[in-house]
C-alpha cells in the first residue's frame, strides 16, 4: 500500500533506449527510475511503488503481479 504522496502503477515492464518503462493497461508508458535487478521482470506484469513526477516514477518497491490481468 502507497504512502501519502506516492504513486501505485501496474504493468507490463519494459526496456528502452533510455531505460526501464511501465506500460500500463491503456497503453501509457511511465518511465521508471528503478534498480538494473529488475530487468529479471522484463516483459513481466508488476506493480511499482513510487514519487511521481509527470511521466518518471522514482520507485522504492516493485512485485511480480499475477499475469494476465491486464
């Protein structure tokens, strides 16, 4: 559960030129500030936990989220 200030995302983790990014459900892309071990999820649905600001999302936590949710 987020903190107050925080932001919630959920989607599919991908990689591109300049990094990680989240697409969710409706096809918007969130860039992630986010630790290189996550690439272990890369094409995975997750759920991240982290400050906004506009598209970039500093996340402190990420899960694996059950597939085919989206």
């Amino acid at each position: 559960m987020p903190a107050t200030g925080e932001t919630e995302l959920t989607g599919r983790l991908k990689a591109g030129r300049h990094g990680f990014f989240l697409e969710d459900a409706n096809g918007v892309r969130w860039a992630l500030k986010i630790d290189r071990s996550a690439r272990d999820f890369l094409g995975q649905q997750i759920t991240v936990i982290g400050h906004r600001s506009a598209k970039l999302v500093d996340v402190h936590q990420y899960t694996a989220t059950a597939p085919d949710t989206l």
